[in-house]
C-alpha cells in the first residue's frame, strides 16, 4: 500500500502482477494507448456569492478523424521523430493542421494547436480509438501550440490556453496540456500544469480529468486490479430497450444485452472505483482480437491527486472508457472543491501519467515538475502513547503516515491544492518517505485501529477516559460491518463472493431484513460482523420514506480493574461516533429514551454520496457528545441514534467506530 508513492525502478515493476494475470505471460503488455484532445471545458451554471465559477474541466477527450494517413514506420529502436505540417498526413478532413509523434511503436496524431488526438496507430492496428465521424465535442481547447523538446530520444508537446478576461465563459487558468513520447516506449507519457496568476478573479473547480474512449469493436474486458477484471458488456447494453434506467442515474440492469451472459446484471460505472493508494493500474484488452492488445493507465506516483491515499475515485468503466481523474469530489462532495479566491497565485502540476508500459521511468521537461536530484525524503519512527492502554508508548505497526500542507488533524482528507505523499510504517513503527517535492508541510499519520491525532512523532489519542465499550475499529471504513448479499436482480456477478458492497441497491437490503422494527445493538452480545448494517439508510414504506433508528443496549454494572465500577452521576461521559461516509444527514442522539436533557443533535453533515455509489467509506467525520452521569443508570442503559434526514433514499451515513468513554476518574 505504501508503494502508491514511490517511484519504482521501472513501470513495468508496478504493473507485473496485473500484466501477467490478465497475459499469461512473462513478457512486456503490447497493447495501445491513448490521448486525447480537448473540446470545450464543461460548465456547471453554479455561481457563489463571491462570483466563483464552479468548473469540471476534461482535459483529454478521444475522438477519432477519418483519414489520417500512416506515416514512416520504424522498428523498435528508432529514434522518436516530429512531423508538423508540410507532409501529407498533416491535415485532417476538417481542415485542421496536425502534428504527429513517431517513435516506431507508437504514432500519435494531434491537432494543432486544439491538442485534440486525431488518430493513434499501434501494431499494424489503423485506429485505437473510437471513430466517431465528426468533430470532438468534449475536453479543452488549447489556443497556443509549442514544441518543448526534439530529439532522437524524447519529443515534448505543449498545448496550451491562456486565460482571457475580454473572452465570456473562459475558464480562469492557464493551462498546459503536455504529451511526452520517448525513444522505444509502447506508449506516452500526459501531464497538465494548472496556473492560477494573483490578480485574477475566484475560481472553484470540481474536477480535473483525462477520459480515453475506446475502439467498441475491440476492447471488451476490463481490469482494474488484480481481483478486479472481467469480460463486459457494450457501451449500446445501457441504452434502452437493452437496459432499464435504475435509481441513481448512472445505473442500469440490463434486461436485453447483445451478449446473453449479462442479462440480470447491473452496469455502474461506480463499481469500480479505487481508493487512490491501490489505483496503480487500470485499463482495457481486445481479447478476441488476433494480436491482444491492451491499453493502460499507469500511475506512478499520487503526489498530484486529491485527498490523500483513501479518497475513492473512478477508473475505467463501460465504454470502453479509461480515466485519470487527477481532481474530483466522488465519495466527498464539496468539502474537497478546489477553491481560488481573488487574487490567489496557484500553480501546480497533475501527472504525469504513462499509457501503456515503458522500461524505465522517464521525466518530463517542463521546470515545474520537481526532477528526482532536486527531491528529498523522510524518515522516523512513530509510537502511539495511550495513558488508558498502558503506561508504555506502542509501536505504531502498519500505520498511515503522509506529508500534506498544513492544517488541522484530518485536512488532508479535504485537500486538493497542493502535493500529498504517502506511506506505511513497518510492524516496529519505522517508516520511509521518499521523493517528496521542497516545500513546507504537516505530518500527518494514523493507524488502523487507534483513533489518534499526531504530535511531533507520538500519537496523542483524543480520549477523555477509559473504555466502557466500543462497536467497530478505528480504520477509516466500514468494510468490518455488516454487508448484506444484494437482491437477486441487481447482481454484479464479480462481486458475489468478495467486495459485496460495490453491489447495487444495498440501501434497499435493509428495509428487507428490518421491515417494521430497527437495529438493536448489544453490548457483549452482538456481532458487528453480523448485527451492525454497515450502512446507516432510510427505509422505503410505500411511496413514503422514513427515517431509521439503531438502539445500543449496554450494562453499566461490570468489573474494571480497580474493581466495581459505579456510574459517576456528576461525572462526564464521551459518546465518540467516527463516520466513514457521509451524505447530506443529520444524527440525533437519545440517552435512555432522551429524558432529563439526554439528547443531542449534529450539525448535518457530508454529501459524498458513498453509498449510493458503493463505497466502503468517504471522508471521515467525528462526532463529540457529552453526556453528563446522571443521565446513566447503574444497570441496563440504551443510547440511540436516529438519522433524522429522509427526503431521500441515498441520505445516510456509515460508521466506522463507536465508543463510549467514562469519566477520567472512576471513583464517584
């Protein structure tokens, strides 16, 4: 896991494992990839009271010209060649001027100065994209073309837009889209640099993308991980009469397929999202094709991506489609909108990313990419010191532990302007992070099953006193709970027996195992496993729904160390609740039926939508009640928790751990 951020010895060394899955061979992927152009940046009509535009912005949007004309080919080892203009290939049948990148492997068409790509061949292959017969109508356009580097052993492009006050509707940035291709590589190398200058106006962006769309007539199975891969069906299966429109939008079942095998099954491109720290390689393959091929996005490092090593995003999906989503706010919502105010200067570079495979790792031009000479590193040990575990400092084994800019416990998580680095302690605590870019950061770490902040190289964990009972582990995921087996007629049959979650339609599991009456929890006696629905949904009464209560049940009069313990009624008690994932809700919190003031409510929060888009987990949210003693009883007790927002059947939360702390003192 902690490999997500270091650089390997070569390409290949990260895609092995998939590589000889899905070939069945010890030899290098031959397969294609490509990149895109760019149309128009997509709009959201949004604005803000300070006059920020909100943004999505595609990069990288495949289209296909019919008729670009093959150029030279060399073998193997020829040099990488450049060809603008004066050739015969240089002009598509829309008029536009070309320019094609040639290293014998792999020929690249684009056109100039849009940074559109026109046409990639690849293996005697003519077209690897999808031909669509017309001009691109997604992606952005770049207004300024120039070459950064020729030689024989690297050509680098830049395409380029700048931002315009006089033009409506422009994106607020500079951009610079690059394409690298080197001597003898199966494939290029794409980066972008974002600019934001200090006397322009507000911007907030919500997602920075390169999408792939692929030759339907050739790819056809799909891997996203090692356990993750499969045969799929046809872009033309979601649309109807072949498939029938689910709840949430992006769902289909398909109910006519060309293919019969997929009849029953449900196609969501959210299935098959990754958490940025496994989101190594993804891709596609042409399995019936004479020569295989396959096309794969490879990411070598996620210092550019959002969030930090947990935040869940898309990879590649029915289209066939691929993407690098290098900004996004899926699983989180708006917490993790990157916002510029009026006059911020930003600039930060996204990638690169390699499609297909290289030899070796290679670095781009541009000066704003940190080169490994002027890249540094850190290391340490780091304990976890817990007064109510031990009086001890533990080994912080397996932890989670990353650079990020300076914040509070937990920002990271939110944060999208600047670089992340990541790794994980070994079992003795000791930890390693390497090529980090100069700059000024926090250190940030948790570990799996410690619910802690960080200071200086120690774990402080936020407790207030000792441990009366706790439902979960402090992992930042919900995965130790309750996943029920989907409904028959929503089945992904790739998830039956493993990462049952990404199943669609969960939300409606629990109306059928609680139809009438909810969650009873106790203490001592139920399973989480088994007990806890790891998902805190609505329920669905007719055309009606309804909020949904869990009550935990627990018992006060147990033994503790310095013998009987009594409730301490003018003491403080701490009800700490870490959600996973949040969307759009409200918890209202009842002690012993909410009598004598024992009722609290949180402030809403999330709007991830993680479970409508199964995930596992989202952001973290913690959650702080105290509850006075006398509201305890010596004896049996029960704390509820409601989740008071129904207006949807997607609203809800998941949890990741609970716990019920006593007073710092326990004699009364």
């Amino acid at each position: 896991l902690g490999r997500s951020i270091r650089q390997p010895q070569s390409t290949s060394e990260r895609a092995c494992s998939l590589s000889s899955t899905l070939f069945r061979s010890p030899q290098e992927l031959h397969g294609v990839c490509v990149v895109h152009g760019h149309g128009k940046q997509g709009i959201i009509s949004h604005h803000h009271p300070c006059r920020r535009r909100r943004w999505s912005i595609v990069l990288v949007q495949t289209y296909l010209a019919a008729g670009a004309a093959t150029p030279p080919s060399g073998g193997h080892g020829a040099a990488v060649t450049l060809h603008v203009e004066g050739h015969q290939f240089a002009r598509c049948v829309h008029g536009c001027k070309q320019v094609l990148v040639d290293n014998g492997v792999v020929q690249v068409t684009l056109s100039r100065p849009q940074g559109h790509i026109t046409g990639v061949r690849y293996n005697g292959e003519r077209n690897l994209l999808q031909y669509t017969g017309g001009e691109n109508t997604g992606g952005l356009d770049s207004t300024e073309f120039k070459v950064v580097s020729s030689s024989e052993e690297q050509v680098e492009l830049s395409f380029r837009s700048s931002y315009n006050p006089s033009l409506p509707n422009i994106v607020r940035l500079n951009i610079d889209k690059r394409l690298v291709m080197l001597k003898g590589s199966s494939g290029f190398y794409c980066y972008a640099i974002f600019e934001h200058a200090s006397d322009w106006p507000a911007l907030n962006i919500t997602e920075a993308r390169i999408a792939f769309k692929l030759n339907r007539g050739k790819f056809n199975y799909m891997a996203v991980s090692d356990d993750i891969q499969r045969y799929m069906p046809s872009d033309a299966d979601r649309d109807p009469p072949r498939a029938q429109p689910l709840a949430y939008k992006e769902a289909v079942l398909l109910v006519d397929p060309k293919e019969p095998q997929f009849k029953g099954e449900v196609d969501d491109k959210y299935e098959y999202s990754l958490d940025n720290k496994d989101n190594v390689v993804h891709g596609w393959i042409s399995s019936t094709h004479p020569n295989p091929m396959g096309f794969w996005i490879i990411t070598p490092s996620n210092e550019f991506k959002n969030g930090g090593p947990l935040k869940c995003e898309l990879t590649s999906h029915v289209g066939p489609t691929s993407l690098v989503m290098f900004l996004g706010t899926h699983y989180i919502g708006n917490e993790i909108v990157l916002n510029l105010g009026d006059g911020e200067y930003w600039k930060k570079v996204l990638g690169p990313v390699f499609i297909y495979l290289n030899s070796r790792p290679n670095f781009p031009q541009s000066k704003d990419f940190a080169k490994a000479s002027e890249r540094g590193s850190v290391t340490g040990k780091l304990m976890v010191r817990d007064r109510f575990m031990g009086n001890n400092d533990i080994l912080a084994g397996s932890a989670y532990i990353g650079l990020a800019v300076p914040g509070q416990p937990g920002s990271w998580a939110t944060e999208s302007m600047s670089y992340q680095f990541w790794t994980r302690a070994t079992s003795n605590g000791k930890f390693t992070i390497d090529n980090i870019r100069a700059g000024v950061y926090n250190l940030y770490a948790w570990v799996p099953g410690c619910a802690i902040h960080l200071s200086d190289l120690v774990f402080e964990s936020p407790r207030l006193g000792p441990t009366l009972w706790e439902i979960g582990v402090p992992d930042r995921s919900a995965a130790e709970f309750f996943v029920p087996d989907t409904d028959p007629k929503y089945t992904n049959r790739l998830f039956l027996k493993k990462d049952k979650y990404r199943q669609y339609g969960l939300w409606e599991r629990y109306a059928d195992l609680y139809p009438e009456d909810d969650l009873v929890f106790t203490v001592g006696e139920s399973d989480p496993s088994k007990d806890w629905f790891f998902a805190h949904v609505t329920r669905k009464v007719g055309n009606n729904i309804m909020p949904t209560t869990r009550q935990i049940r627990f018992n006060l009069d147990h033994v503790v160390s310095d013998g009987i313990y009594h409730v301490v009624s003018d003491g403080i008690y701490t009800l700490r609740i870490s959600l996973a994932a949040a969307h759009m809700s409200v918890l209202k919190v009842c002690v012993n039926g909410g009598t004598r003031r024992g009722v609290f409510t949180s402030p809403e929060v999330g709007d991830g939508n993680a479970i409508a888009r199964h995930g596992i987990h989202g952001v973290q949210w913690d959650l702080e009640f105290p509850i006075k003693g006398y509201l305890l009883n010596e004896g049996e007790n029960n704390i509820t928790i409601t989740q008071t927002r129904a207006f949807s059947i997607f609203v809800g939360v998941m949890y990741d751990y609970v716990r019920l702390e006593g007073p710092t003192t326990t004699s009364g």
